[in-house]
C-alpha cells in the first residue's frame, strides 16, 4: 500500500486528472490522497453545479437536457477551467474530471487516470449515494456516457 507520496520539485505541479462516467469511483479515488499534505485535491465542483445563483442547473439538465444541456456544459467547462488554472504551492494536483471532458483547452496535464466502470455499477453507486439531482438518470444515459468514454 502506497503510504507516501515521492516529492519533486518543479515549477508546476504535476497534474493528475481522473475520469469516468458517473458513479465509476473517482470521488472514492480522489478521496484515498487526502491524506497526503503534498497534494492538493481538486473534486468536481458539483455544489456550484447545484446551487448557480440559487438555480440547481445540474437537476434542471437531468430534467431536461434538450433544453439545459448547452448552459449547463457552458457552466461546467468555466469550473472546469478554473480547477485546471488553479495555482498551488504543492507538487501534485489530482482533478477530478478536466476541461477535456468537454472540449479541447490549452491546459496542461501530465496524466489521465480512466476509471471504467460498467453502467449498472455506476447505477448502483449513484442509488446508494442518493445525490437528488441524478434521481432521473436512467441506465440508458449511463450506457451512452460509457460508450461515449470508451471511444476516448
């Protein structure tokens, strides 16, 4: 079991990103490093997702994504952006998911960590955790992101 993490010495950190559909673990994975003072964690940021002005925008896009897709993904891609322009004094920095999940960025990434994790896996995980706002996703939306992550 990894108990320490090496330290290097750079001008920036490296930047570790991991990815996968809902529910696949990486808030767990992101989780485990917490306890490292060398890395500075960088969760997806769902509470502004959630709470935009007062607007949930990530419920009204499970509600409705014809209408809410293009503003919500507008929304993410500006958080997204901030987590990758996000200055530390550490060595490491470990994102969950990256601007790449949604568009091509000049941003800097030194390793991407895919955590593939069947559909109905993720279904489970996302029931259990019981997160309001992904109470209306089906398995077939699931079935599409992972296809969708598979293909890269």
């Amino acid at each position: 079991m990894l108990t320490s993490f090496p330290s290097v010495v750079a001008k920036k950190p490296f930047t570790l990103v991991v990815e996968g559909n809902i529910g696949s673990g990486k808030s767990t994975l992101l989780n485990y490093f917490n306890k490292f003072t060398n890395i500075d964690i960088l969760p997806e940021p769902v509470e502004k997702w959630s709470n935009f002005e007062g607007v949930n925008l990530l419920d009204l896009m499970f509600k409705n994504r014809n209408e809410w897709f293009v503003p919500f993904q507008s929304y993410v891609a500006l958080t997204m952006l901030q987590n990758h322009s996000r200055t530390t004094d550490k060595n490491y920095k470990i994102m969950e998911r990256s601007i790449y999940s949604i568009t091509n960025s000049p941003t800097e990434v030194d390793l991407f960590i895919y955590l593939r994790t069947s559909p109905e896996i993720a279904l489970n995980r996302m029931r259990k955790r019981d997160r309001e706002e992904e109470n209306g996703v089906s398995l077939e939306y699931l079935k599409i992101l992972h296809e969708l992550h598979a293909r890269g």
